[in-house]
C-alpha cells in the first residue's frame, strides 16, 4: 500500500501539540531592519498609499493584499462530522483552511469565524468586510441556511464567493465520477445515479451532475426517495423531486439501489452489504462519509468495479482539497466576479487531466498531495472565466 494510502495513527499528543498557538501566523514581506524601511512601510511613507487609495479605489489591489486574500467563514454551526460546535470550536478547522490555501495555491487566507447563525447577520457582517478580502470561502455553515446565505452573499459582493462543503465536494465527485467511467469506458450521461443525502453536498452533487448531461438521478433524505408525491419536502427538495427520479420511484435505498449504476453516499447513514449487491454490473460506490463510510470500501468492493471514499487510508480519496485551492487562485488570477457552474465543470475536468494517462480503478482522480493539481485547476478556472 502506498504512503497516500496507508493507515496513520494518530496520537492525541501529537495532535494537540500540532495545535498549540494555532497553526498560522502572520508575516510581513517587507524588512524592518533599518530606520529608512521603518518609514517606508509605516509612517510617514504609508500616507502616499494611502492618499493613492483614497483618490482612487482600484489601486487598493496592487498595493494592499486585499485582492488575493481569501476570507475563510464559518459560523461553526456543521463542522466536520461534529455538527453544531459553536465558532470557537470550529476556530481550528477554518485555520486548517487557510494552510491548505497556502500549501496548495500560494494564496494567503484569513479565518473569520462569526458568533451568529443569523443570516441578516452574516451577510451584513462580509458585505462590511469588503475592502479587507478578495473571494470568501463559506466554510461548515448548516444546510438550508447555507444556501441562503451563499446566494445573498453572490448577490452582494463583487468578488468570487463559494460554500466548499456543497462546490468543493462536488468539482471532486465530479472529477471521480469522469476518472471511472473513463476506466470502465462507460458512458456517463448514461449512467443511474442514487445520492444519499440531500444536505449541502448532496443538492450540489446533484446539480452538477446534471450539468454536465446526466439525467437519471434519484435522491434520498433520511425518510426515502424523493418524489413529487411527498408532502414533508422543504422547498429546496420539492424542486429537485421536479426534476431527478425520472422512473417515479417511491421507498427507500432498496428501490433506488436496485439496478443502479453509482451509489454516492453525502450522509451519516449505513448502507447494508446486500443492497450494494443489487447493483448493476460494473457498478461505482462513493462512500463519502467521514470518518465512516456508508459501506465499508471492502465490503463495496466484493460487488462495485470502483470505490472511493473520503479517506485518506483507502485508495480514491474524494477530497476537497483536489478543488477549491485551484477554483479560487483561478477565480482570482482572471478578475472574475464569480464562481460559475463552467468554472467548476472545468476544474473537475482539469483534477481528472492530472492523471489522465495513469488512470486505474484505484486511481480515478490524483492524491491531494499531487503538487500539480492546483495549477492545473487554476489555469482551467482562470481560462474558463475569460472566456465568460
């Protein structure tokens, strides 16, 4: 088994002395070693700049770090797989964040985690922050207040504004889904798709699925298929029963696995073995729950062709980290105001190019840890915005 994928024990001191005075500091490009670079970066030389700025705001982006600053936001309310932590919980992660920006697309990031669940708030408090970013990450916010507050952000500023867990996850599962059907030479637009859970990351899955021409997916919740029939839908789920399960099904994961080409899993549930097995041949199973898969890849792996989860320890890591590096330094080296459906389309076809020669049923998209991902990705962005 490869490094990527082999098994890492952690233990509980090693974590927390990794975390002792957080994990990110700050520091300045310009030296302050003598009397004269004192005064240039500070007083009285930072008045010019100023005054620039003042009579014109554009100049903001060449001489402040604004424009390629990128807000990580949270309001700590589904993190990770603990859910409701609260903001300084969720402190640590959104740090996290802001190193993988750094690692994997140069890009300086701030965590701004906000002691609010309020929408009105949220909204108020980034539209007020302008001038000190250039593109947000929304990070961990509970579905549906994650939708509403991602469209009223995309509506309010003028920068590039992205929710992770619902883009991030699916630019990934879309770029895996591209790798294994060019394994198994299968027609994707063709394919039968389940996904189970409806959350963030499952409604985003399932739109850029079928933006891309698959037109045969079911969805499930906690209490079974969706369908125009029920009548315990929120809204978000009423429209999508409109337009997924074209067969009309109604029940459960037993009627919606039954034939069906990919299993991907977004939620907290188990999928018995038995009912993967009722799979068509040559199946897909994404397990993405995290730290448990809804199936485990080894017992997925006796009836699917292809498994992946979002593990590090088991080959086909679904990881965000393949994404949103590159979608935001692409966003931001092309000026663009948003983050399009076509951007994120070309960012997972970009993740699968990476790998394009070496694909395998146990390589359908690169490690997270490929240093070629986030150009790769950003150059695709970057070029699909200009042509936007």
């Amino acid at each position: 088994m490869s490094e990527t994928n082999a098994h890492i024990e952690l233990e509980d001191e090693e974590i927390f002395e990794a975390h002792v005075a957080g994990k990110l500091r700050v520091e300045s490009r310009t030296p302050l070693d003598t009397q004269r670079a004192l005064s240039i970066a500070y007083t009285p030389g930072v008045a010019q700049v100023s005054r620039a700025i003042a009579a014109d705001h554009t100049l903001a982006a060449r001489y402040t770090w604004a424009n390629r600053l990128v807000a990580v936001v949270s309001d700590g309310s589904a993190v990770l797989g603990l859910g409701d932590i609260g903001a300084a919980a969720a402190l640590p992660v959104m740090e996290g964040k802001c190193a993988l920006f750094k690692a994997f697309a140069g890009l300086d990031a701030i965590p701004i985690v906000l002691d609010t669940k309020d929408p009105d708030e949220i909204v108020d408090t980034l539209v007020r922050l302008r001038p000190t970013f250039g593109a947000v990450n929304l990070e961990d916010i509970s579905a549906p207040r994650c939708f509403e507050i991602e469209r009223r952000l995309i509506d309010a500023l003028d920068c590039p504004v992205m929710h992770d867990d619902q883009h991030g996850t699916a630019i990934v599962v879309l770029a895996a889904l591209i790798g294994a059907t060019k394994v198994l030479g299968r027609d994707m637009t063709a394919l039968r798709v389940v996904i189970s859970g409806v959350g963030a990351a499952g409604l985003a899955c399932a739109k850029i699925l079928m933006s891309v021409g698959i037109s045969h997916i079911t969805l499930l919740d906690s209490r079974g298929i969706l369908h125009p029939g029920r009548d315990d839908l929120t809204t978000v789920k009423a429209d999508l029963a409109q337009c997924t399960n074209p067969d009309g099904l109604t029940g459960g994961m037993v009627e919606a696995l039954k034939g069906a080409d990919v299993f991907l899993g977004v939620s907290a549930g188990i999928v018995p073995e038995e009912l993967i097995a009722t799979m068509a041949p040559h199946s897909i199973v994404f397990a993405l729950s995290n730290p448990d898969p809804e199936i485990h890849p080894e017992q997925a792996a006796r009836h699917a062709a292809i498994v992946a989860t979002g593990r590090s320890d088991f080959p086909n890591q679904i990881n965000n980290v393949l994404a949103f590096p590159g979608v935001f330094l692409g966003a931001l080296d092309a000026g663009a105001r948003k983050i399009t459906e076509a951007m994120k389309v070309a960012a997972a076809e970009a993740i699968v190019s990476v790998v394009a020669d070496d694909l395998a049923p146990d390589r359908i998209v690169p490690s997270p840890l490929d240093p070629r991902v986030g150009p790769a990705v950003a150059a695709a962005v970057a070029a699909t915005a200009a042509a936007e």
